[in-house]
C-alpha cells in the first residue's frame, strides 16, 4: 500500500503542494509566496490572495508531483487544509483537491491548519512527544494546546487580541520596516539593546494562562510618539534609537511567550514542549524557549524554520495520520475560516 500522500495548503498567503511519505519523509515541497503582492498594502489583501490562489494552484501541484517523479496515480490520498483561514483562498485548494480526489478515486482528507502546524514540530523527531504542550504563534494565532497525540489537541489558552506574528507586522509598520513584519523587525533588534525600554509583559488579574499584545503594540506606538497618541509618527530616521525599540519588543513577545507556555507546562505536569508556526522562525524565541525550558526540567521542540510558516509538508504529515486513522472525508468536506 501506498504511504504517499499529497498536501495542499493555501489558507492565505502562501499557495503550497508537498508529497510526503509516512507522515515524515518529505519527497517534495513547492511553495509559491505571495508576499511582493501584499507588501504594497503592508498586510494580506484576501481578495488579491484568492487570485493569486486560482493562477498558481495547478502549476505547484503539477510542480510537486514533477519534482517527486510521481503521478496522482500512486498516491495514498490528498490531504487539503479547509480550515481556519481565508474563505476565498481555502475554497481554492479545497476546490482542486476534490477534483483531483474525485477524477482519480483517492481518499481526500481534510486538515486542520493549526493542528498541522503542531504536527510539524514532531515530524523530526524519532520518538513521538505525546502528551506534551503544544503552542502555535503565527500571525493569524497565538494557542495553546495539550497534545494527547496527532490527532487530540485540547485548546487551554489563546490570545485575548492580537495575535504575536500581528504585533510584529503591526511594530514593523509604526518602525517604517517592510512586510512580513516579524523578519525585519528581528534583523533590526540584533544592534539594539532588549533591556533599554520597559514594555509591558500580559499578565491576567486571575493568574490564568493566556495571552495579549495589544496594549504592548500600543506602548511601542506611544514611545515613537513621544507619549503623544495623537502625535504624527515620525519618519524611521527620526526614530530614536529605532533598533532599541525593536529589540525591547521583541524582548516582551518572546518573554510573554515564554512565560506562559511554562506555566502552562507547570500546570499540567508536561515536560515536552511544541513550537511551531510562523514566528516559531524567530531566533530569539528559539534561544530563550530552549534555556528557560532545560532550566525547569523540559524540552522544547521546533520545526526546521522552513516548515515554521505555512507550507504543504504538514498537511501531508498530518493528512497520513488521518488516513491511518480513517478519519478521511467526502466530497461534501466545506472549509471554514473558523
């Protein structure tokens, strides 16, 4: 039997197809970005994202099953992300996915995107972690869940507001960087100083366990401003020490980020721990999730940085969990941005 499934991923930016044997072998990865189109707006115009879907979906699936010498003939199935996202964007992958499962008789498999993202952190592994804490923090989300196993993720804590890859987009403009916002912000917070500016950490009145980043993006925004919200921001090069201030809130994301997640693993008497999604890139995350972690007796696990943002590779890992499962779908599989 085969253990070749095809991923398809396009819930918002990105237009994705991996094949990936056994749930962790990658045998190939095509990712069309859609960044030059949005950085105009600074931010993703769903809209253009759809589009850019329906040109470039066939051709990266053609692309991937070209780069694995294989046809649609020899695989297990077809997993397709159909939720959370962009309505318009998953229904183009979703659309393709049931034409081709359909055409050529293969069972289709719908997959949930965070809970991939999760996946992903293990799929290096030679032992799987269950149960351990998983934490997702992209641009759209910011959770927590406790992984009994591949296929059971119980949420216990998400952002109360912005998500933390949004806070970084958000800093990023007030800071006159570039879109995507996390990267360029992280590269300018390498000559800054992370202790030169106090920005507040969240903290719930009730001690629970959660996340916010709105009053930090805000206090980032006042700083610039000089204390005055109604104040113009001023122009990047007369910021002052612009790269302190990116370095101070990098430095109260990853801390909040931290933080929580341990306290989470305290709570729950898990010692192993999953990062992944797109800010799961950011080095200093990686470096300070990994020494608080070891401090307390955990370990933290995260994907290789190219299966940090969206991708196809872990829609295909989880799609074979599901299909060993049975847990495969029909025609009828809708997406939701949910």
């Amino acid at each position: 039997m085969s253990e070749l499934i095809l991923g398809i991923e396009s819930s918002c930016d990105e237009t994705a197809a991996a094949i990936v044997e056994s749930g962790h072998r990658v045998v190939s990865s095509e990712i069309h970005s859609q960044i030059a189109e949005h950085a105009v707006y600074g931010g993703v115009v769903p809209e253009i994202a759809g589009r850019s879907h329906l040109e470039k979906i066939l051709p990266v699936v053609d692309a991937a099953l070209d780069a694995a010498g294989l046809e649609l003939d020899e695989l297990a199935g077809i997993a397709v992300t159909n939720r959370p996202g962009l309505i318009g964007s998953l229904l183009v992958g979703l659309s393709a996915a049931k034409a081709l499962a359909f055409v050529r008789g293969l069972p289709l498999i719908g997959v949930h995107h965070i809970e991939a993202h999760a996946y992903a952190a293990t799929m290096e592994l030679e032992e799987k972690p269950w149960p351990c804490l998983a934490l997702v923090v992209s641009g759209g989300h910011t959770s927590l869940y406790i992984a009994h196993s591949a296929l059971e993720l119980v949420p216990i804590a998400n952002t109360l507001d912005d998500a933390a890859g949004e806070a970084f987009d958000k800093v990023a403009w007030i800071l006159g960087l570039g879109y995507p916002g996390g990267p360029e912000v992280s590269k300018l917070a390498r000559d800054g100083d992370p202790d030169a500016i106090p920005f507040p950490r969240y903290r719930s009145k009730d001690g629970s366990i959660g996340f916010s980043f709105s009053g930090l993006k805000t206090a980032v925004l006042y700083h610039v401003r000089g204390g005055d919200a109604l104040a113009p921001t001023p122009p990047p090069e007369e910021i002052a020490a612009r790269a302190d201030v990116a370095a101070s809130f990098e430095a109260a994301v990853v801390d909040s980020l931290v933080s929580q997640t341990l306290k989470a693993a305290r709570k729950h008497g898990l010692e192993r721990i999953l990062v992944a999604g797109g800010v799961a890139c950011n080095h200093r995350l990686r470096e300070v999730m990994r020494e608080r972690a070891s401090a307390e007796g955990c370990t933290a696990h995260f994907p290789d940085p190219e299966w940090c943002t969206d991708n196809a590779v872990m829609i295909a890992g989880l799609g074979w969990e599901l299909f060993k499962a049975g847990a495969v779908s029909d025609l009828n599989l809708d997406a939701s941005p949910r």
